[in-house]
C-alpha cells in the first residue's frame, strides 16, 4: 500500500488491536517522516519493497530510529537488512510468494512470514493464497504464518486460521477505509467493482517507469488503459515515452479511467468506507461467529 497507507491508517489499525504498517514502498524520504510523525509514535511498523530499499537504505534508518514495533520486507533479498533490524528490537516480518522465498526467510531470522497468494492487490506472483498458506505452514513448524491475499472480511480471517495461519494481513480493505491516503474517486471504484473487474498485468509499472523484476506483475482494477495495452507490451514499449505523459497527466487528474486503482479481488467483497476501528471490529466479530458454528455461517 505504497503511499495510501499512511500514518493516520497505521495508527488506527494499532490503536484497534492490530498492527498498522506505514506503507513505505519505494521510498520518499520526506514523505516517510512526515507519516511517521502523523502516527503519533504509536505501535506500528513500515513496510518497503525490498529490492527499491536496496537502492535508497537511509529510508530503513529513518524508520528504525522512530523505534517501530515492526518492519516488513516484500519482493527482493531480505538478508542485507535481516541483523540491522532485529539488532533494533523491532519485529522482522517478511512477505513471501514462494516455498523457496519462505525458506529463504526463515533461515535469515525472520519473526513472522506473511504467505502471499496471487489473489492480492498489487504486485504479487502467481501462487493461490489457500494451497501457499498451507504449505508455508506445513514447512515451517511454529513461526507464525499469515496469510494475505484476498481476504477482507471474518470469513477471510476464519479460513486462515483453519488452514494453520495465526492471523491475516489485509490491504484491498483498508484501502476502503477513511483513513485510507487513497482518492475518494478511487476508494468509491473500488466498491463498485466485483473480483472479476481485477488483473495482474505489467503494463502500469511501463507507464510509470517501475522497472519490476520477474515474476512479480501489478494487480488493478480494469480500465481503458488496460484494455488498450495488456497483452500488447511490446508495442506499448515502442510509444513508451508519449503515453508515459498521458498516464502522468490522468494520474494527476484522477482519471481512474486510464490511472490504476490498485486493489485485489477482494474488492468485490467491499461495500463500504468506514473507519479502520470499525473494520477490525466486525471482522473480528465475523471471525468468532464462524469458527463457533462452521460451515455456512456468514
């Protein structure tokens, strides 16, 4: 949640009983520290995109001397950052596509590992969150697993943790929250979608200049943009330049026609923009009534 998860949302998250994750992404320097302040030094965590942190690693200086509760690492080689952030205190929880990448954490030290499937907004790779929970869980013994990717409501929360997960991590529904940095415009597309309006694709990171490594591609809501360019990359590259601008351009105007809402497929389970409080209230409320009277409830 790169830039929409700000401190105002990490706060309410924590101050409701979870933990709220500043959504460092690729790294603004100012920016970061400004969130970090509006969290009021609550108990939260920041999150970055590995291989970006890599490229800027003062952003994980920043963020550890503000004493966080928490730092997670997604997309890249955790083990550079593993001793600097648990030599800090804070809690190191990694964010995993792969067996191979949740192996590759826990052998670095990792706290917590989040097993994300490909159901999940924003970027992701390609395995589905049931069978990656489940496995992650079976190879891994007792370090907690939580699972992500399409999951935004009690009924999420309770099939995780009969898989053998120990909570949840949920982005697509706290983007519909008011805390939310996100747009109105895009918070309200968002309710009006179902998970079938919602692909992984590169063609946003092309336009705006995000140079992805394989496997990872970017989930969004479906727009004109896509329907003119997914599955056409190669002669997108070729009037790369000019339709970068465009893109700029409807970003800025928040045109979601051609700007990405970026969101996974539990957006179609979304009907609402309520406080972050109130989300993990109910979800939480939700959860205990179907792990009370399984199968069916709702």
């Amino acid at each position: 949640m790169a830039f929409v998860a700000g401190g105002a949302l990490a706060s309410a998250v924590s101050n409701a009983g979870g933990l709220g994750l500043i959504g460092g992404g690729y790294g603004e320097m100012d920016w970061l520290e400004a969130e970090i302040k509006r969290s009021h030094n609550s108990d939260i965590g920041t999150g970055f995109i590995t291989w970006s942190l890599a490229k800027q690693p003062a952003l994980l200086e920043a963020a550890l001397a503000a004493k966080p509760k928490a730092i997670m690492l997604s997309f890249g080689n955790e083990a550079p950052f593993a001793r600097q952030i648990k030599d800090a205190g804070a809690l190191f929880i990694c964010q995993v596509q792969t067996i191979e990448q949740a192996l590759s954490a826990h052998d670095n030290g990792a706290d917590i590992i989040v097993a994300q499937g490909s159901e999940a907004g924003g970027h992701g790779a390609i395995r589905g969150t049931i069978s990656l929970v489940r496995e992650t869980v079976d190879r891994l013994g007792n370090l907690p697993v939580v699972a992500a990717g399409g999951i935004a409501d009690g009924r999420g929360l309770a099939a995780a943790l009969m898989l053998g997960a120990s909570g949840v991590l949920m982005g697509t529904r706290f983007y519909a929250t008011q805390e939310c940095l996100a747009p109105d415009e895009a918070k309200e597309r968002t309710l009006d979608a179902t998970g079938d309006a919602t692909v992984r694709s590169s063609v946003v990171d092309m336009l705006r200049g995000k140079d992805w490594p394989a496997p990872y591609k970017l989930r969004t809501l479906q727009n004109d943009v896509l329907d003119q360019w997914h599955g056409r990359e190669e002669q997108l590259s070729e009037s790369l330049e000019e339709e970068r601008k465009a893109y700029d351009s409807a970003a800025a105007e928040r045109d979601f026609d051609h700007a990405a809402v970026i969101v996974g497929e539990a957006t179609g389970l979304l009907k609402d923009v309520p406080l972050a409080a109130e989300v993990i209230e109910e979800i939480i409320t939700q959860a205990e009534a179907c792990l009370a009277r399984p199968p069916g409830c709702l």
